[in-house]
C-alpha cells in the first residue's frame, strides 16, 4: 500500500533511452516507468513530476504514457512535457532533462526559466562562478579512512573530495595540447589512440577542457576522465605552461558544477560518489521544480 500524497516525484532509470547506451528499446529499465506510474495511481497525487533523459520524450514509452493519461490507469491526469537546460535555473551546467507534469487539479506548466546566455541582470552561472575558492592544485588520490556506524564509508566533507589522480606521462601530454572549449582534434597524430584516428568525426567533447566563462557541459559519473568527456580544468595559458591545470575537475568541483552545497556531506567509495554526483538531478534544477509545483497545488487549495 502507498499512502496518499499530495505530489510524487521521480526520475525513472534512463540508461535504455540515452544516447550514451544502445537505446535498445527491450531493455528491461525502459518499463521501470510504469512502476513510477503505480506509485502515482495508488497514491493519487494531485500532481507528479517525472524525470529522464531527453529521448524519452521520443519514446514508444512515453507515447504510452501519454495514452494511460488519456484511457489507461492515470486517466484524469493532464500532461505537459518538454525539454529543460538546467543552465536556465542557475545551474552552472549546460544539462538537458525531459521534465513530464502530470496534474489533475488543472493544466500543468512547466517552470519558466530564472537565468539566460544573454541576460546580464540574471545571466547563465558560469564555470568561474562555480569553481570560486577552489584551488588549482588537488589533493590526495583517497578519501580518509572514516566509516559510519553501519560500516559504509564516510561522511566525507566536500573539501575531501578534492581528489587528484596520477595520469600517465601520454595522458599528461595529450592535456597540455588542449585548449579551452577544445578536444581531441587538437592533438597530433602521433598524440591519438587508434580508436580516435579511425574516428575522424563526433565524440567532439572527449579529451575536452572546459571554458571558465560558460556553464559546463553534462557532468556524468566518470567526470573524473578527460577520455570520456570535457571534463579538463578550464585553467590554462598558451604562453605559460606553468599556468595550466592540466588535471581532470575533482568531485569537489563535479558537485559543484552539479550545483550542490559546500555544506553537503557525502558517503561511499570514490566511484561510488562519483555516480551519485553524476546521477543527480541539479539539486538548484530541483528546487526551481519543486517550488513551481508546491506554488500550483497551494493555489488549488
């Protein structure tokens, strides 16, 4: 049994609709939604708010849920979809989430944005802003030898993630070569793995370093290699090597860009907090939702 509540929220694995995975439209989580969706029939909000990567909006499931919003077991639900960059509501991040509303008490909206590329008096927050007081050089490469009563590792404070980690000698030169906003196509042949050379097209953030005066791009759980996207600190000098940061952001900086507080404590492995950084939704994307909703259902009551 579920209680009764006024709104339920969730976000629904996405893996099998990334573009990241195979989209392989049997996987198994693609139906994980409708058990989102029995949480709503049996508890009968007035309002839901479901989360998910932008191709489940072009989706066999989401054509689904649609038609159980007209016919099915969510009818009397009104839906409204669309897809949100969480730069728009402060987030220092260029991260794009499909947001569905559901709502049975009036036509739901979609939160409108707080911030913009080009509005100077609420502009995006930027990658400058998001990294303020850190310092350039990492820490160490492992967390503290700490455990909670339950034997889990942690809690950590954020300055503890300042983690560092020891590239090999190839990899210390492919980042020096980088140039902000930059990727693999900026290094020379004799810098690039076989995989990339026989790849002369896409994948144009891999090997990537970050622009201080921009929003970051998507922040996913392996931020901590430059091989996997542009996760380079954005520091750097062509007339002084000595300049540069030629290191991946740590997690200190991931939860940063991700928009979390400094005050927030974290449990885990390394890895382990790495996916719960790069899992999250934005927590200041979640509030700017969260208060748009509470604010339509108070007005219902």
């Amino acid at each position: 049994m579920f209680p009764k509540a006024d709104m339920v929220v969730g976000g629904p694995p996405c893996q099998g609709f990334s573009n990241l995975g195979t989209r392989n439209p049997d996987d198994p989580r693609n139906l994980l939604w409708r058990e989102y969706a029995r949480v709503v029939r049996l508890s009968r909000p007035s309002m839901f708010l479901l989360e998910n990567v932008p191709q489940f909006l072009k989706s066999d499931q989401f054509r689904l849920l649609v038609d159980w919003s007209e016919n099915g077991p969510l009818q009397g639900y009104d839906l409204t979809a669309g897809v949100l960059n969480a730069a728009d509501y402060g987030v220092p991040q260029r991260r794009l989430r499909a947001i569905v509303v559901g709502s049975r008490i009036g036509q739901p909206t979609l939160p409108p944005p707080s911030h913009s590329k080009d509005n100077p008096s609420a502009r995006w927050v930027t990658v400058r802003d998001a990294f303020a007081g850190i310092p350039f050089e990492s820490g160490p490469t492992m967390l503290p030898t700490r455990s909670t009563e339950s034997g889990i590792a942690g809690p950590f404070k954020v300055t503890e993630l300042h983690l560092s980690r020891r590239p090999r000698e190839l990899s210390l030169e492919r980042y020096k070569l980088v140039p902000p906003g930059g990727g693999r196509f900026d290094l020379p042949d004799h810098l690039l793995p076989n995989c990339w050379k026989n790849k002369p097209t896409g994948t144009v953030d891999v090997m990537g370093r970050m622009e201080w005066d921009k929003p970051s791009l998507t922040i996913r759980t392996e931020f901590f290699k430059p091989e996997k996207g542009r996760y380079l600190h954005p520091q750097w000098d062509v007339h002084d090597p000595g300049r540069c940061v030629n290191r991946s952001i740590s997690h200190w900086e991931a939860a940063r860009l991700q928009s979390f507080p400094d005050d927030f404590v974290w449990c885990g492995s390394k890895i382990e907090i790495a996916k719960q950084i790069g899992n999250a939704v934005p927590p200041t994307l979640a509030e700017a939702l969260a208060c748009h909703l509470v604010t339509a259902v108070l007005a219902h009551t």
